[in-house]
C-alpha cells in the first residue's frame, strides 16, 4: 500500500490508517493499479466508494468499469505516458498527450454528453455544500429509468475520457491554466450523480452526506505524471509538433535551444549579452482583453497625514569653540573630447653597385673599348609620375673581335648588378578625446561661527511622513480588477516630450575614411570630391613599359656567313618601379649560309630572347625578370644575320610601398578633412547633450518640487486612461472631433457630428465607473522588460509612493462601479456596446443611469457621503445630537426599533458642519413625538458620536452620512529625503496645525 501512495503521490498520514488517505482522494486511473491474479477489471473500483457506500454497493457501482482500456484495443493514454515516462523520453511523453488532447480530450462542455453537462452545472452551482432540493430537481428533469440508460452505455467512457483528460492535462502542465472547464469537479460530478442514482433509487429518505463527502475530496493523479524534466532528457526535439501551447513543451524547446548554443563558442554568439530595449514602431493589437466583473464589499483605505517624525541620524556637524569656517557645496560635469589623426610616410632607397669583375680583366676590356670600340650613343629619357611614359633612344656601333666582344658581353651581363632597396616608414599618431561642459552648479553655503563660542554639534535627522490609515466600507458593489503593466510609462513619454526629451540628435556623424589600405585608383577620385579636397595627388600608374629599339646592318657574309656581332644598349628602370617582364619583337635577314643556323640573342642577367631560323628550336620572345631595378644592360648578340631590327621592351611595376605612400597621402587628407567635421560634430553633439541634460534636470525638478496632491492626481489619471483602455478596447486613437485648422482662418473648431458621438463614450466611461474610489497597489521594478530595470531603479522623485508609480513594473487596479450602471457595464461585458447611445437620455436626477453634474464634481472633490433626510441639533462640547424629522430606524410593522437599520449606520461616517465624525450609537431620542403613518418623519433619535461636537451650539443644520469605519486604524510611515537640524526649539509639525494667532 506504501508503493501506491508513492505512485499517487500521497503524504502517507501519521497516525491514520493508510487506506484512510486513498480513501481521502478519487483517483484518476484506479484501473490502472496491477490487479491481482485471476481478477477482472470489474475488481478495480474507486477506494473512495467503498469508503462512502461501502464495499456492495461501490462494487455495483464500478461494475463494468474499463476506464484504462480504450475500444480499440490500442494502448491506452496511460500504458503510452508511463511507458514514455519510464525511459525518460520526454518528447515522446509530450507528443501522446498533445495528440491525445488535441483530438480526444474535452475542451469544453459542449464535449460531453447533455446529462453530463447537466451533472456539471448541478454541482457548479451547489459548490462543496450540496443542496437535497436542487438535486431532487435534477432527478426530476431526468428520471432514474434515463440515468440508468446512461450509465449502462455512456458513463463509464465518458468517466475515461474526462480521467484521460485530467492526465493529459496534468502532463502538459496545462490543467492548472486551464479556465473554460474544471475537468477534475466534472470528474466528481459524473461519480456524484452515480451515487446520487444509487441512493434515490433505494429510499425516499436518502441522505446527502455521501455526496457532501465526495465534493470534498481531492482529485488524485499518478504521481509519475509530474515527473518527466526536459532537462533530464537524452533526446532532442527534431520535427515533434506540440499544438497544444504545453509549458512542458515550451520547456523542452529552449533547453534543446540552449544546449544548441553551448556547442558553439560564446563569442560566436554576437550580442548575445546586449539588453536593449526593442523601440521599433510596431502595429497595435486589434485584439481584446475580456476583464469579467464581481460583486464585493468595495473597502478604500484612506490615510490621513498625522505627523513628521525625525528618524536615523543623516549628518553629525560639529563645530570647536574658537572656530569659523565655511563650506561651500558646488556640482559640475565635464568632459571633454577631441580626436586628432596624423599620418607620416617616409620612403628612402639605397642603391647597391656591385661589380665582381677580376680587375685584369676590367682593364682589358678597357683597353679594347678604347682602341677598337667606336660607340656613339645618346640615351634620353622622359617620366611622369602621371602618365609613366617613358622613352629611350640609343645608337651605338662596334668594331671588336669575336672572342673578346663575347666574353666582355657575358662577364657585364653577369656580374655587374645594380640593385636598389627602398625602405617605406609609416607612423600613425591618433588622439581621441571630448569635451562636453555641462555645468549645473547649485552653490550651498554652510557658515559654522563658534568664535567666542563654546562647542557646538549640530545633529541633522532623515525625517519620515506618518499617517494615520482606516479602511472604508462602501457597502456591496460590483468592480472590476485587474493588473496593468508598467502604469507610468504613458505619463513618462508624455513628460519626456513635454520638455522635449524626445529629440534626437539630427546632425549624421561623420563617416570615417577607408583604411589607407582600401583606397583605390578607381575610387579616390569620388573619395576626395565627396569632401571638395582639390588638387589631390594622382596615383602612380602600377606599370609602365619602357621601350628600346636595337638594330644592325652588316653588309655581305663573309665566307659565307657572317658572324657573331655583340652590341649593348642601356634601358633605365623609373624611380619606384622593378623590371618584372622583358619582352620583345624582331624582323631580320638571315645570311644565306648553312654553315651555321641564324639566330638573334637579346640578354639581361641570365635570360634571353631568341630568335631562330632553325624551325626546330622556337622563338623566345618574353621572359621574366626577378625585380630589377636601375640601369639595366641589354647585351644583343646576332650569329649569320645580315641586318635585324628589333623593339625591346621591359614592362616596369610599381614597388608596393609607393603605392602605399599615395594611399597615405590620400588617407591623411582625407582624415584632415574627417577631423573638421568631428570636430564639428562633437561641438554640435555636447551641446545638443547639454541642452538635455539641461531639459532633463528641469524635467526632475518640475516632479521633485511638487505637491504630492498632484502626483496622486497624476497616478490616478494614467490608470485611468489605461483602465478604461482595458475594458473598452480604444486606445483613444479615434478621439479627433476639435480639429487644429479649420477654414477659413485656421483656427481650432468642432466637428459637430463627431463631438456629439464622442460625447456618449465619454460621458459613459467617466460616469459608469467610480474612478474616484479606485484603489490601486504597485507591484515592483522586476516585473517589466529587464532592458528597463537600469532606468526605473534611479528613479527619485522625493516623493516615495510617486517613485512606486514611475517604477512599477506593474499595478493591481480595483474600480467600482457606479451604483445603478451594474445592468450597462453587464452589457458592455458580453456585447461590447454601450446601451442606450441613441435617443434622448433621461434628465432627472433620480434615475440611476444618470449621474448630475452636481454628483460628478461631488465625487472628482472625493465626497462621497449622501444626504440624509431631516436636521440635527447640536450642542458645543457634547458628544450627543439629536436627528429630527427622521423615521429611518422605526419598524412600522413592529412597532418598535429596527435593530437592522441602526446597525448600518453604526460605525459609519457622519458629517455636521463639513466635520466628519464616527457614529457609536443610535437610539430613540426621549420626547420624541410617536410614529405617525400619516404625518412620516416626525421622529426624533439620539446619535452618540465619537467625540465631542467642536463647533459652537446649533440647531436644524443638514448632515450627511458616508462610509463605515471597518476594523481598526493602524500608523503608515514613509520615509522621505527631508533632513532636520534637532535644536531645542523648534519641532517638527504634526496635524492638524494649531490656528495662527491662537483664534
């Protein structure tokens, strides 16, 4: 038995017998308990029953039961939910008992059988006290004959159906939301008019105390229901579908979602830890909400200031005899900012001459040159860093020996090198700061003279407001109560605007050039005439190709050929550029010899150009260069060639750190003209911030040095506007009947039509509800977006339950309505119109559809009392008055006092002379003339007050009554901002103040 109340989830009792405590329950699935060997399901009976009917007549009741056994056979909800539970496969678990909702649970009444729905709201109307005359009337609007037909056929699937519900339900976490149905007192209602069958049916004098017991039991479920965690689960949610909306489901999807971020790094995440709040415009919501009324004992609290009190010691001063000194307090900001971007490029080349030449040798080839080399040459060159065009023009003849020309020709070609190396040096220097001045200076001025003075210490105290509090009674009405969320920040943008907090700062921030890096040939141009820069440098062309023609003529062959001819050209590399390509084109007329095969050898370093005339050795017409730079020699040999003439070319690229010394060059003034306009914009962005915090301060001080009267004002009148927002469904978007221009002088008019329609609406919503006598409590910061919890903490306003408003991340709102509108609002509720739009609306002052205006301005002043009939006598000093001309507490009938009558005025408001006193005891008054039928309100009765009568003797003057007092008044302390010097003389005041001038 301990293993079944474990499985139910049952506290086993202490002392009781542990059958006591299921049969203290009705369980869901009884059937589903394992039975014993050789049993039935007919065996498997609520405990329950057998503890109220005893073991017969619960067994004849459970005959037939088959509630874990659905008619076709396949596994029932339970065996499908335990076996998913048992594995912990939580989206399996989801899965059956969304589908088993979705398709065949009970949604809503209207999905039962009609005397189940009967059965339903039987016992929703009798509650847990069930009533002998209500259900004999439901026995005779269905007979036993009938009930005994439905519970042959359809009682027991139908008692299934509504148990599977239940565990359903209870396995998605939704039966605790769910309001359109309470599953588990239909549950009771089935087994009730069970029992309700079996007991009529045996004797007329049937006893109800079986049923009252079974109304009080609880509902029970398998414990295991509650069991499944999703983040327990080893699976993960794929394509499963929930369409029921289960907070289990919803569960189970983040934490797949989360465990699906932690396989990423956190920094892969970005924004993740951002929270900002989201401020885009977006579409209001047509939909409504559907706030329902009900009827209470309307009760206000009402505080009435009694004193300041000096609290916790703030500030201690103290002051030596002998000394004078002054303290002076000023406040200030400021911050400053200022960016400033330098950019310097340096680019130096070297040059390095080698020659590894043997000197011998050198001054061999000397000696040649000067006796048998006769060169005539003239080298030109012209460059623009603009343009890169280039162009060299050389002539040169030779008159040397085969042998000493060729080995002159290689050794140059070789071993002379001329090789440059640049050096480009880049600094950045950036500097970022701001200056912003806001200077609010509030200069404070404490003079401490104790000069011919003994010590002094001055003691200054927080002070606390204390008020006196006493709940009100209003008599029955009927309210409406809701949660608002975030009540102040309506009244927050309104203000915000009011002091022109809500303007951005216009002016666009300057755009930060590209990196120097990112500055293009094609693109510079646009760059700098976006920001009117003049006379920019051009960029230097990335190549250039330098152009050489070489040519000879050499007359007739010699012996048949003739020869080898060497010559050499120069070709110049620009300043800033390497030779990377060397190409080339000839035309030529070979010897007619066949000794040896024509060729033309065009060489610098240790590649060459060739061309042939033997068709088995190709033409070589380009080759690569690796990077040279100078003076390049080009040594041109040709073999058995006649004439040639040949156009050499060299293309030249541009070394990358010239490149990069333009894109600085770009760069630097373009982030000379970027600082202009930053310097500008953070001009114009710390005044613009100035001016707000300027606007903001004014907007703090306008709330800060307020009365408290006109922030309850203002805390009434936004959940007013959000009340009647909530039950009307208008977000007053509609109101638009005085328009701003109107021909012909544009001045602000009415359109009739419209103003007498928005008239009706308003005059409802302002007079249907008592918004005078709306309690309101605020609920915390936290229950707000948390984008918002950094700005509601700072709040301060000095005025402590103001702070509460304007940081409520919620409030709970009471509104009564208008005594005699009860019948309107209950039509409001369930159409969504106002009555009685159209005609004429009734004017006299006792129809309770109409409130005067008199009444109107009574209740905006918070006076609530009512007139009463007759006047009253007073006498200074006396707690006693007389009421004259008042039948109000005399019984006709019996002739003598009704007790009723004067207990609803005990304890009740009673105002003489604009003072409000408290009524202790009513009783008739001696010499009162008798009751007369004919002649009412002749009377006279004697009210005690609560204390003396404090104006001067009187007589006939009119009085009024208004709420009860209920329960005792208790002390309200608020803590305040306010600090008080204590000193021997002065006090802190309470209320009421004496009278000035001791009148």
């Amino acid at each position: 038995m301990s293993d079944l109340l474990r499985f139910y989830g049952v506290r086993p009792p202490l002392k009781a017998p542990i059958e006591q405590a299921l049969t203290g329950g009705i369980l869901t699935h009884p059937t589903s308990l394992v039975p014993a060997a050789g049993t039935s399901n007919g065996d498997f009976i609520q405990p329950c029953l057998v503890a109220i009917l005893g073991d017969p007549m619960a067994r004849e009741i459970a005959a037939g039961a088959v509630l874990s056994n659905p008619p076709t056979g396949a596994p029932s909800l339970y065996a499908s939910l335990r076996s998913a539970q048992i594995v912990n496969d939580v989206d399996a678990f989801i899965r059956v008992a969304s589908d088993f909702y979705r398709s065949d649970g009970i949604h809503t009444i209207d999905d039962v059988s009609p005397v189940a729905q009967a059965a339903y709201f039987l016992f929703e109307r009798m509650g847990t006290a069930p009533r002998r005359a209500q259900m004999q009337r439901f026995l005779e609007l269905h007979p036993l004959s009938e009930l005994a037909t439905y519970f042959k056929r359809e009682f027991w699937p139908e008692v299934r159906r509504v148990s599977d519900t239940i565990l359903a339900l209870e396995s998605l976490r939704l039966h605790g939301g769910e309001a359109r149905l309470a599953h588990s007192l239909l549950l009771k209602a089935l087994y009730g008019i069970r029992i309700l069958h079996s007991l009529a049916g045996r004797r007329d004098d049937w006893n109800i105390a079986p049923i009252e017991r079974l109304l009080n039991m609880r509902v029970l479920v398998p414990g295991w229901a509650w069991l499944p965690d999703p983040c327990q689960k080893t699976t993960t949610v794929s394509d499963m579908e929930d369409t029921s909306g289960s907070p289990l489901a919803l569960q189970a999807k983040r934490v797949d979602a989360h465990r699906a971020i932690l396989e990423h790094t956190p920094s892969a995440e970005p924004g993740g830890c951002d929270c900002d709040c989201d401020d885009s415009c977006v579409p209001q919501d047509p939909c409504c909400a559907h706030p329902t009324s009900l009827m209470t004992d309307l009760m206000v609290v009402r505080q009435t200031l009694h004193c300041y009190e000096p609290n916790e010691i703030a500030y201690i001063e103290n002051a030596m005899a002998g000394e004078r000194r002054t303290r002076t307090h000023e406040t200030s900001l400021r911050v400053e900012q200022k960016q400033e971007t330098e950019t310097t490029a340096t680019v130096s080349e070297e040059r390095d001459h080698q020659v590894s030449e043997k000197v011998d040798l050198h001054s061999e080839i000397a000696k040649t040159v000067d006796q048998d080399l006769s060169m005539q040459a003239g080298v030109t060159a012209n460059y623009s860093w603009g343009t890169g065009s280039v162009a060299a023009t050389a002539n040169a003849s030779y008159a040397v020996s085969k042998s000493s020309s060729e080995q002159s020709a290689r050794n140059y070609a070789r071993d002379v090198v001329d090789r440059s190396v640049s050096k480009l040096e880049r600094t950045v220097r950036e500097l970022v700061s701001q200056r912003v001045v806001s200077k609010s200076s509030e200069v404070n001025e404490h003079v401490f003279d104790r000069v011919d003075k003994p010590h002094s210490v001055g003691i200054y105290h927080w002070v606390n407001k204390n008020s006196t509090a006493q709940v009100m009674g209003y008599g029955r009405r009927m309210v409406y109560q809701f949660v608002l969320p975030e009540p102040a920040e309506g009244y927050k943008a309104l203000l915000a605007r009011a002091f022109g907090m809500n303007e951005t700062f216009a002016l666009p921030a300057p755009t930060m050039p590209l990196a120097a890096g990112d500055i293009t040939a094609a693109t510079y141009l646009a760059l700098v005439a976006a920001v009117g820069i003049e006379n920019a440098p051009v960029p230097p062309d990335l190549t250039v190709t330098v152009t050489q023609p070489v040519g000879g003529d050499y007359g007739q062959p010699h012996h048949g050929f003739t020869g080898m001819r060497t010559q050499s050209v120069m070709i110049s590399v620009p300043d800033g550029y390497e030779a990377t390509t060397f190409s080339g084109e000839a035309s030529e007329s070979w010897n007619g010899g066949n000794t040896n095969l024509p060729s033309i050898t065009a060489q610098i370093g240790g590649d060459a150009l060739q061309w042939n005339k033997d068709p088995g050795n190709p033409n070589r017409t380009q080759s690569t260069l690796p990077d040279l730079t100078g003076q390049l020699q080009v040594v041109v040999q040709t073999y058995n060639v006649t004439s040639f003439n040949a156009q050499l070319s060299v293309v030249c690229t541009l070394k990358p750190e010239i490149f990069q010394a333009w894109q600085s060059t770009i760069h630097g003034l373009l982030m000379k003209d970027y600082q202009k306009q930053l310097d500008a914009y953070n001009a114009s962005k710390a005044a613009f911030d100035a001016d707000i915090a300027s606007r903001r301060q004014s907007m703090e001080d306008s709330i800060r040095q307020r009365n408290p009267f006109f922030n309850r004002e203002t805390e009434r009148t936004a959940l007013t506007q959000a009340g009647i927002t909530m039950l009307s469904c208008q977000h007053f978007d509609e109101f638009n009947a005085m328009k701003r221009r109107v021909k012909p002088c544009g001045l602000p008019q009415m359109d009739l039509p419209d103003a007498e329609e928005e008239g009706k609406i308003i005059r409802f919503w302002q007079q249907a509800l008592d918004w005078d006598l709306m309690t309101y409590l605020f609920y915390p910061y936290f229950w707000s977006p948390k984008c918002s919890w950094d700005e509601k903490i700072v709040i301060d306003t000095g005025d402590a339950l103001f702070d509460k408003f304007m940081q409520a991340g919620a409030v709970r709102v009471e509104i009564p309505v208008m005594p005699g509108f009860e019948d309107d609002m209950l039509y409001w509720e369930n159409t969504g119109q106002i009555w009685g739009q159209a005609g004429t609306p009734p004017m006299s002052d006792s129809d309770t559809h109409w409130i005067s205006m008199v009444e109107e301005i009574k209740h905006q002043q918070d006076c609530y009392q009512t007139d009463r009939e007759g006047t009253v006598d007073v006498t200074a000093a006396s707690g006693d008055v007389t009421i004259k001309g008042s039948d109000r507490y005399w019984d006709a009938g019996s002739s003598t006092v009704d007790l009723d009558a004067v207990g609803m005025d005990l304890d009740r408001e009673i105002v003489i002379d604009t003072v409000v006193y408290r009524i202790t005891d009513i009783s008739l008054a001696p010499g009162s003339p008798p009751f007369d039928p004919f002649h009412p309100g002749s009377m006279w009765w004697t009210v005690i007050l609560d204390r003396p009568y404090e104006g001067a003797a009187a007589m006939s003057l009119h009085y009024a009554v208004g709420a009860a007092f209920v329960g005792a008044p208790w002390s309200v302390t608020v803590p305040t901002n306010l600090i008080w010097l204590k000193n021997d003389t002065d006090c802190l005041p309470c209320f009421p103040l004496p009278t000035c001038g001791g009148g």
